[in-house]
C-alpha cells in the first residue's frame, strides 16, 4: 500500500501560560506544543511557522516538542493583547498544513507615573475672596489601568519658611480641585505657589509632582494715603506767597500714594473748596497747587484750601488734603501766626483770662488809690486839730531862764509858726516877737 498525504498535522498543546505579565523577560515560554502527521514519509514531516516574530518566536523542545517563548520586552500600554498562529505543515504534495491559535493578554504592571495634563498651572483668586473659593483644577492621568491608574492629590511637603502662605491653599484628593481657605490681601501677599503631588495606588505607587502658582488680582480697597502736606492733626504750616506773584506761581504740591495697583493706584487731584476758589488751581495729575490769577488787594492774607485725592478704582476712594497760604508782601515777617482751630480756640481761651486779669488788678488799684486818699484826708484832720500856738509870756519865760543859765549872750524871743502839713516837715521857720530884733 503506497502512502497518499491525506493526514493533516496535527498540533497538541501541553502548556499555554496566558495572562503574561508586561514585565515578564525575554525568553519566557508562553506554550509548549506537540506536532504529529499519522502520514509516513514525506507526507509525514512536519515543519512549524510563527507569523508574527516580533515579540515571540518558536524553538524546537525535543523531539516533536516546540516551545512558543518571548523574544524582546513587552509593554501593555502599547500592546495589550498579541494573537499569535502557529501553522504546521507537512512535506507531502501537495502540503497539507493545520494552524493553532494563541491569545496572549498581557497584564499591567505599575510601571507608568501620573502625568499631568500641564506642565505648570496659574491660577487666579481676587483679594477679599470669600474662603474655601474655588480657583482652578489640576489633572493627572496614569497610562496603567485598575488600582495602578487610580490617582490623588495632594499638596507636597514645603520648606518651614512657606509653610505660613501654603496653608491658604488647599486640594481634593479626588477630582484635584483647588481651593483658596481664607480671605487673602493683595497688599501682602500678591503670588505664591504650591506644589501638587499626584500619586497612583500601585504598589509602590508612583507620583508626580506640578507647579501651580496662585496670583491675587488687586481690588481697590485701599484708600489714597496724604504724605505732603502732613494730615496727623498737628497744626500746618503756612506756605509764604508774595502778592507780586504771577498766575501760574507754583504754591505748593501734594504728595500722595495708593496702596493698590494698576488703574487702582492711579491718582487725580482736585480742588474741593477755597477761601478764594477764584485763586488757586490743581494739577489733575501732578497735584501742584499755582496761582490762577494774580493776587489782588480784595483777597484776604490767610488762604486756606482743601484738596481732594481720589483714585482710579470702581468704586473709587478718596482722601483730602488740607492747606494754608499767607500772601505777604514780603517775606521779612515769616512768623505770622499759623493758627489751627485748637490754637484759635487757646488763642480765645487765654483773650479771655487776659481781660479778667486786667479787670481786677484795675480794680485793685482803684480800691488802693480810695484809701490811700481816705487816709490822707484823716491824717489832716487830725493835725488842724491839735495845731499849737505859743504865746509871747511863755516864750520871754523860757528865754530868761536860758540867759540866767549863760547859755546866750543875748536874750531873744521868738514864736514859733506852724503851717499846714507842717506835723510831717523836717523844717521849722521861726521869727522874732521882740520889737527890738530885726
């Protein structure tokens, strides 16, 4: 009986290992498989074939054993699943062939990190924010899939010195929303920044990292802030203006800043009220204070004007800036009185005091000057009251007697006269009551 190559081969599988790990090293046997052919003969050698020899390849066992092995490192983010066909054929003519089919899934390892879907983030929160505001999201995606693809966020470790601006920050380990925990002040603080950790639940996870820098948009909640003239409430220096000056005589300027920024710091200059409105101008700009016109005889010496500042916010803020000026003919009297209210109200207070001061030593004085008189007048009385007259008889008595004593060597008589007032004089005048004497 002549054979005739009516038999197919045949393929046997011993072993078929399948999920294969992505990790797994080259030269791994994924099967181990027989062939046969009950044909003899040619008809009956059998030759095996892999199409696909990118990732696999067969090698003869022993016998008619082959082994279906891995021939390069696999990874399942690129290819999940490789179909392998294993055709056997036989020699006979015409050939007979049979193929055997291999599905090899290839299962995750954790060996991809989460990638951000940016390489930095900015973000943007208005000062005053209500807390726990939300400003923004970050996003990772891990090419993995099952728990090694599953992510959180999280706020990276940062130094001691940061960590007072990074606790205003926080974010959902979920869906990596940001949120912003308190109120914040552009004055203070205008940008931080955070770092957001991403990590995946393999094992050991892995994780990214992403910068996000928070910025804080200025909201006009500062007023503008006087520094020239100064506004502490102390009492104000005059500035000098000779009334020879020309319009456009620059007076004075006010200095003055804004805490906020941008079109929030932008400050005009106003002329709110004057003395003489007539007189003065503003720069809108500049905030220097000139002379409109000349000045006039009919314009008062002391000028006093308010300026007000205001910024460029919405709403807008304000402040205003009081000033003095003394127009002077010439500057040799600079040390005019620069009255405040609290001074002119002093000024009033000591007016007063100064009055009542005089009006009592006046009339202390009149009241001394009353009994002084008072006392002169008894004082007279008195004295015409006990005025004396010597007669001629007691007199020539005394006389004799002094002339029996020896002490002249002439006896002489005289009588003494008293005049008015005479009581408080040092002087005497005496004349002679004898006939005989000169």
């Amino acid at each position: 009986v002549v054979d005739v190559n009516d038999n197919a081969p045949e393929l046997v599988v011993s072993s078929f290992s399948s999920p294969l790990p992505e990790n797994t090293v080259p030269g791994t046997v994924v099967a181990l498989f027989s062939v046969r052919d009950r044909d003899s003969g040619a008809n009956g050698q059998i030759s095996c074939a892999l199409e696909d020899q990118l990732f696999f390849s067969l090698r003869p066992a022993y016998k008619n054993y082959y082994e279906l092995v891995t021939v390069s490192a696999l990874d399942r983010e690129e290819t999940a699943q490789h179909i392998l066909s294993v055709t056997a054929a036989d020699a006979g003519s015409p050939p007979l062939t049979s193929t055997q089919t291999f599905t090899v899934d290839i299962s995750d390892v954790n060996d991809n990190a989460p990638v951000f879907n940016q390489t930095s983030y900015t973000m943007y929160v208005r000062e005053n924010n209500v807390p726990t505001v939300f400003v923004g999201a970050v996003s990772a995606a891990d090419a993995d899939v099952g728990l090694n693809a599953k992510v959180t966020y999280s706020l990276a470790p940062v130094q001691a010195a940061e960590r007072p601006w990074c606790s205003c920050i926080s974010v959902n380990s979920e869906n990596g929303h940001v949120f912003v925990l308190r109120p914040l002040d552009y004055e203070r603080l205008r940008q931080t920044e955070v770092t957001v950790s991403a990590s995946d639940a393999g094992s050991p996870p892995l994780r990214a990292n992403v910068t996000v820098r928070l910025v804080v948009l200025d909201e006009n909640d500062n007023a503008p802030l006087v520094l020239y003239p100064g506004q502490d409430g102390s009492p104000a220096s005059s500035e000098l203006v000779p009334v020879s000056a020309e319009a456009g005589y620059l007076i004075t300027k006010v200095v003055a800043v804004d805490a906020d920024s941008g079109q929030n710091s932008w400050l005009s200059y106003h002329l709110l009220r004057a003395t003489e409105p007539g007189l003065f101008t503003v720069g809108v700009q500049s905030g220097e204070v000139r002379l409109r016109r000349p000045v006039t005889d009919r314009d008062t010496v002391k000028q006093k004007l308010v300026v007000l500042v205001r910024d460029n916010g919405k709403p807008p803020l304000s402040a205003t800036a009081a000033l003095s000026a003394l127009l002077l003919k010439d500057f040799s009297d600079v040390r005019l009185p620069h009255s405040s209210p609290a001074t002119e109200d002093q000024g009033d207070s000591l007016t007063t005091y100064l009055i009542i001061s005089l009006v009592f030593v006046s009339l202390l004085f009149l009241i001394s000057t009353v009994a002084f008189v008072a006392r002169k007048v008894c004082k007279r009385k008195e004295l015409e009251a006990g005025h004396v007259l010597y007669g001629a008889d007691n007199l020539q008595s005394g006389l004799a007697d002094a002339a029996a004593a020896g002490t002249l060597p002439r006896a002489h008589c005289y009588e003494i006269s008293l005049t008015t007032g005479s009581g408080n004089s040092e002087f005497k005048f005496l004349r002679p009551i004898l006939p005989s004497l000169p």
